[in-house]
C-alpha cells in the first residue's frame, strides 16, 4: 500500500502535511528544524476518514497560525 505525502500550506517553520491512503487521511502539523537536512517536529497529528474534513481543518489551522 502506497501513502502519499503532500504539504498543504507553510506558514515560518511550520507546515501542514497530508498523509493518505486508502483507509483515510492524516493531518500532521510539522516544525521544520532548518539545521536539520530533512528534519522536523511533528506538533500536531490528526485523523480524518474522510479528505474534505481534512482540508476544512487545515484552512482553520492556516489561519490560527497566521494569527499567531
């Protein structure tokens, strides 16, 4: 089974990461660690059963963290 990874949005050292597959969608909230080639922190994981839902969180998400 294949997931697939892909960054929604970044906002500073942060970015929201969409992991899929066929049994549904994983949201993660990452910091990025600049002196790390590759490396980053997850701060925040979620599971959503369905992508839409998803994506509705992330835009939430973009804009509290734009906020901050």
């Amino acid at each position: 089974m294949n997931d697939e990874e892909r960054q929604l949005w970044r906002v500073g050292n942060l970015a929201c990461v969409m992991i899929s597959c066929c049994s549904g969608a994983e949201l993660q909230i990452r910091r990025v660690r600049a002196h790390e080639r590759g490396g980053f922190e997850i701060v925040l994981r979620e599971m959503y059963p369905m992508k839409s839902d998803l994506y509705d969180r992330a835009r939430d998400l973009r804009v509290e963290y734009e906020k901050a």
